[in-house]
C-alpha cells in the first residue's frame, strides 16, 4: 500500500538532502546532518542532530528512527531512545539523538548520512480490563528467564 507523505525542508537546510533509499529493497530511508558546522561527538557524548525537515504524515503511519549500522559498527555511533518515534501529528523538524559509545571523537559534518528512519502502520487498540490473563508454558517469565 503507497502512502503519502509530504516533507517540508526548513529555511537554510535546502542544500541538505531529503530522505532516501540506498537500494529498492531498503526498508529504512537514511537522514542526513542538516548542521550548520561540523559537531564533533566525544566519547560518551550525545547530542540532537538536525535533519532540516518536517513532514506530515497520515494517521495511522509512524516514523521510526533508527541507528545506521555501518556507523554503530565502525565508530560506536548510534541513536538514544532507539527506535525514536515520529508520530504522524507532529510537525516541528526531525532530530536525532546521537550518541558516541566509540573509543574515538566522531566528527559530524553537513549532509553525513547520520540514521535511518523507517516507517511503519500503527494499529489501532481498544483495551479490554478482565479479571485475570490467560495461562501460558512461559506464563510470567522474563528477562533471560529461558538461559544465557
């Protein structure tokens, strides 16, 4: 199913790429820096990136905003409150929150690929209070409740 939605680019981020695919298959649409100079992470350090952009989406959708793994991996880059979540009324710029789990600073620069956003249909719940909950083998075990 094709949804739509519109993106807006902010005053002085025009330069600053919209979101995209890095294949056809791609789930996930990468976000770019939309900085005015280069930031530069220091180990442990975390910081809101802009994006330069708004969108407006349709109810039902959400935004999820997710780490690049090529950046988790190489430099320990990665998003606090993962998966961020973009809801379909908001309307003010993207950020991401950054984060350097690395052993180096990391050096942000204009339109760096910095996340990835993915979007996803939210279902509709309707809450039903009983009594008790049915039985189950698991029942209430969590948390390495099933070994290592």
């Amino acid at each position: 199913m094709l949804h739509y939605v519109q993106i807006h680019k902010l005053p002085g981020h025009e330069d600053v790429r919209i979101p995209e695919k890095m294949s056809s298959s791609a789930s996930g649409y990468d976000l770019y820096a939309a900085v005015e100079e280069e930031i530069v992470l220091q180990p442990g350090e975390r910081k809101l990136i802009p994006t330069g952009f708004a969108l407006a989406m349709p109810e039902g959708l959400e935004a999820q905003i997710r780490p690049r793994s090529g950046l988790a991996m190489k430099h320990g880059i990665t998003c606090l409150n993962t998966p961020g979540t973009i809801d379909a009324d908001y309307r003010g710029e993207v950020k991401v929150l950054l984060i350097n789990l690395g052993q180096e600073p990391f050096a942000i620069v204009r339109n760096e690929r910095i996340a990835q956003m993915v979007f996803q249909e939210v279902p509709q719940i309707q809450f039903e209070q009983v009594e008790a909950l049915s039985e189950t083998v698991r029942g209430a075990g969590g948390f390495g409740h099933t070994g290592k």
